[in-house]
C-alpha cells in the first residue's frame, strides 16, 4: 500500500549531509558545493553555540584571494584549501551580526603577504 511506497522512496534517497571529520569542524554539516549560476561557493560553518550558519564566497573573491581559476572551477578545493581562514571570516562577521547568508567579501579576508 501507501507506507510501502513511502518507504522504498526515502530508501533512494541520498542523505543531504555528512558526517563532517575535519580538524576544528564538529556535527554534521551539508557539504560544500559551486553554485553554477551564481558563481560561488555556497558552504556551511559550526557557530560554537549555535545553528550552522549558511554563507556564500563568489569564485571571483578566490581568485584574486587565493590566485583561483577564474571560472570557479576550482572554487570548493579552494574553499578547503583555505577553510580555516574563511570559517573564521563567518564566524567574526556572525559575531558582529551578521545574518544568514553570510557574503564572504574580498575586504573580509586579509592579503597574502608579499615576498
């Protein structure tokens, strides 16, 4: 009947999280993913005492931050590749109020020091 339909559907469906094991990172959180449309990078990070907040770094920022793929297609190795920097540009903006999504601007993240 009815309950045999519910459940061979929720059987195929994948999971929408994962359980999250890097270094600093604790719960389960979605993982990261390129949002084609609007050209970036849409992640989640662990507010110590809160709800995982939703935030959002365009590909353009990583490129002139992090010398990226301009087209982004590099854009989610990159965010982890510089994940405890970013993480913590959206835990100092949530800090001072900042509300989901948070935009990680090119202003929010420190230069690279230069030779």
């Amino acid at each position: 009947g009815r309950s045999d339909v519910k459940q061979a559907g929720a059987a195929r469906r994948q999971p929408r999280c994962r359980r999250v094991t890097d270094e600093g990172d604790s719960g389960v959180l979605p993982p990261p993913w390129f949002h084609q449309d609007t050209g970036a990078v849409r992640f989640w990070v662990a507010i110590p005492e809160g709800k995982p907040m939703g935030a959002i770094l365009s590909a353009q920022v990583l490129h002139f931050r992090f010398h990226t793929q301009a087209d982004g297609s590099d854009a989610v190795a990159a965010y982890h590749a510089n994940r405890s920097e970013i993480d913590a540009v959206v835990m100092r903006r949530v800090a001072g109020g900042s509300i989901e999504p948070v935009i990680v601007r090119e202003n929010d993240l420190l230069p690279l020091s230069r030779p």
